[in-house]
C-alpha cells in the first residue's frame, strides 16, 4: 500500500522536525543528506529505524522538541540490556487516547460500559494507555492493574464489569478461576480486549467458550505510542489500523524490500505526525500482512493480518527452523490437547545432537499416550523433525500475568 498524498506530506513534516531538533535521527538523515521525501520511491530509500537506535540514543537522544514540551516518557520492558524510552508531548498522550477510544469504539464500547483494566501501569504503556482511551470514549475505567486474581473476581462481580481487558495469558488464568470456582453466572462480562502477545486459535476458543464474550486483539508498541494503533472488528477479518496516524509497510525480514499487499512479511510503522519521538520505517519484527480490499464492517481503515509470530521468535533445532505459531497449528489438530505448551531445547552431549522436549496439558478427556503419539506424527508430516513429548495435566504449566515464555533454549547457556 503505497503513501497517499497527505500522508507524504506528513513523513516529510517528520523528517524537517527531526534534523530540525538535532535529535539522533535528524543528525543520522543530515549525515545521509537526507533533507525530505517527495515520492513514495524517496520514501523507500530511507533508512529504517531499529530498537538497537533508541537503545544507542538511551536516555532521551530521540527527543523531537524542546524538553518543555515532553509530559510524559514511556519505557519498552527492555529484557536483555538498555531499555529503550519515549518521550510524549501533550499532543501525543492526547493523540494515542484518540486511537485507543476508537479501538474501543470499533470493538463495540459504548460510554456505557464498564472496563476493567488488568494490565500493569507504570513505565510500561499498557494499563495507562486502556485507561485513557477509555476515559477519552467515556467508559467508566476499573484501573485495577495486574495481579490479585481474588479481588479481580470481586471487582468484576460487584461492579458488573462489561469489559475486561487483559494479557492474553492474564485472561485466560481469569478464565480457568471464573469457571473452576462456578462464577460465570455471577459475572456480566460481554467483550475482552487483549493485547501484547500473539496468541493461538486454541486458547482463544478457551476464553471465549469460558467466559461466552466476544474477544479483541489490540495492537500496539511502546515505540510507536503504545497499544491502540489498530484492533480487529466484530468481523474479525483483521486488525483494523488508524493510517491518519501511522503508515504501515511489510517488508521481507530478510532482505528489507516491501512486498505486494497480501503478502507476508514484517511489519514496518512509520509515525505521521508524533511529536516527542517521531520515528519513521521502524522494524518491529512482528509478522503479518496488509490484508487487500474492503472489510465488511465498512470501515475505512485498513487492515493488517493477525500477528502470525515475530522474525526474532524464529528457533532451529537440528538445522530445522520453526516458530511457536506452527507449533500451535500442529496442537489445533491433537484432540485434547489444550493451548498451553512449552518447548525446552538442551543439547545432548553424549549423542552430539540438539533435543527438543515439547510439554503440552492434556484436558484429560484423551488418554495422554495416545495424545503424546499423535502430536509426534503430526510433527513428523509437517515440521519434519520429531521433538520428546510429554502430556501433563491443565493447569501444569505456569501462567503469566505478562507474556508467556514458550521456549526455553539451554544450548547456548
Ligand atoms: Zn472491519
């Protein structure tokens, strides 16, 4: 999907901002005499920006204005090494609350609802960035924040919380509580939005089953304002993304050059018009593609495949590279097999070669030798190598309040 005339327009603005401020970026196009955009070709030949850049301008080498301006900074969870931080102007809080209400508006909510919020707040941009989108669309905000499943349940019960929003993982740990202690009678939940991981089919025909609401993936990064730059509709055709805001691109991972629409490949955001920290062709490593033509919802937004995986989640074992994301089409056909699993990778010394031990809960309905044999075929045909696996009961594997953890490689420990 090619830039349209405004949203050129838009990038060139970002780009005089940026050496204008002399912030990291703009120092990098001066010395590439890069001086703006003209053609979707010009376009292209910018660089792309990477998180390794914001860790290199750590703390505020971004920044895009003068510091007056900045109300408020955000920090990306920054696993291994330097965390990365944002800077916000006014106009950029106010900008991200906008798209998060239309997420909500798109998702159905109404001033009406009542939405309780599970992820954290703080330097992360998750729990603030529900919040105010819901203040902004005039929903009554529970800001409850991560954890205490006990007083989650209380909250939802006497509040009658309509909407819960949540880690995929968070939910469905809320799920398995709601059910195991009988309180879906008790609970007036319609809608979940849920955000910040990839999740499988499985486990969202759990929550849904589970809870009987209809589910939301929200999309979003801390780089580019945080969650709330697209979510899907009620047709669930897509993620829906606000292109008056960001210009979306995918991109081979391998090579860097778009790809046609319909395609898949990585996805690269440029920001249109942010303030604090413009960024513009940033890598984000998650994998999808531009989904062509209308939705059937009407909108006019346009739209962006579910989040299949990201390129850096890619594993070899044995020269046979995989993702998480086929190890999940691989459970979909097991019967009885849940959506929890994880994969530990070690290397056996004695026999020179890598192990892959695959763990996946059973529901218990299926005899789990049974099960274990056909997750090994199922491997074999498809992926073509053959992992050790082990059925343990639900609810074995631990839950997350964040992200899951799905592989734990020891090789190179
Ligand atoms: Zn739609």
């Amino acid at each position: 999907m090619q830039l349209n005339e405004k949203q050129l327009e838009q990038v060139n603005k970002q780009i005089k901002r940026l050496i204008e401020s002399g912030s990291y970026y703009g120092q990098k196009y001066k010395q590439l005499g890069i001086t703006g955009v003209s053609s979707q070709e010009d376009f292209e030949k910018l660089p792309f920006s990477e998180k390794n850049d914001l860790r290199n301008a750590y703390p505020l080498g971004i920044m895009a204005c003068d510091e007056s301006e900045i109300v408020r900074i955000h920090s990306s969870s920054g696993t291994t090494g330097t965390p990365v931080i944002i800077p916000y102007t006014a106009k950029d809080v106010d900008d991200w609350a906008t798209m998060f209400a239309r997420c909500y508006e798109t998702a159905g909510i109404t001033n009406k609802d009542r939405i309780q919020i599970t992820p954290g707040y703080g330097l992360w941009t998750a729990g603030i960035g529900f919040q105010a989108g819901c203040e902004k669309l005039g929903a009554m905000a529970i800001p409850m924040g991560p954890g205490n499943t006990e007083k989650q349940l209380k909250m939802m019960i006497d509040l009658q919380t309509t909407v819960i929003t949540a880690t995929s993982s968070y939910a469905l740990l809320l799920a398995e509580e709601i059910q195991k202690r009988g309180l879906r009678d008790k609970i007036n939940l319609k809608k979940g939005v849920f955000g910040s991981e990839r999740w499988s089919d499985k486990m969202r025909k759990r929550i849904h089953d589970e809870l009987g609401i209809e589910l939301y993936d929200i999309y979003g990064l801390t780089e580019i304002y945080g969650p709330g730059i697209g979510i899907n509709c009620q047709y669930e055709t897509g993620i829906h993304y606000w292109d008056d805001y960001i210009y979306i691109e995918i991109v081979d991972p391998a090579t860097g050059k778009p790809v046609p629409d319909g395609e898949e490949g990585e996805i690269v955001i440029t920001t249109l018009v942010k303030e604090g920290a413009p960024l513009l062709r940033f890598r984000t490593h998650d994998l999808s593609r531009i989904i062509p033509g209308e939705c059937p919802c009407g909108s006019k937004y346009p739209r962006i495949d579910i989040i299949k995986g990201r390129s850096d989640d890619m594993f070899k074992v044995r020269g046979v590279n995989m993702f998480p994301s086929q190890v999940e089409d691989i459970l979909k056909l097991v019967e009885g097999a849940s959506s929890e699993y994880s994969i530990t990778i070690a290397h056996d010394d004695d026999n020179n070669k890598d192990v892959m031990l695959l763990t996946v809960e059973g529901d218990g309905k299926y005899d789990f030798d049974l099960m274990a044999k056909k997750v090994i075929e199922n491997f074999k045909a498809l992926i073509g190598m053959t992992p050790k696996v082990i059925i343990v009961p639900i609810g074995t594997l631990p839950r997350s309040e964040k992200k899951t953890k799905r592989v734990t490689d020891y090789r190179n420990v």
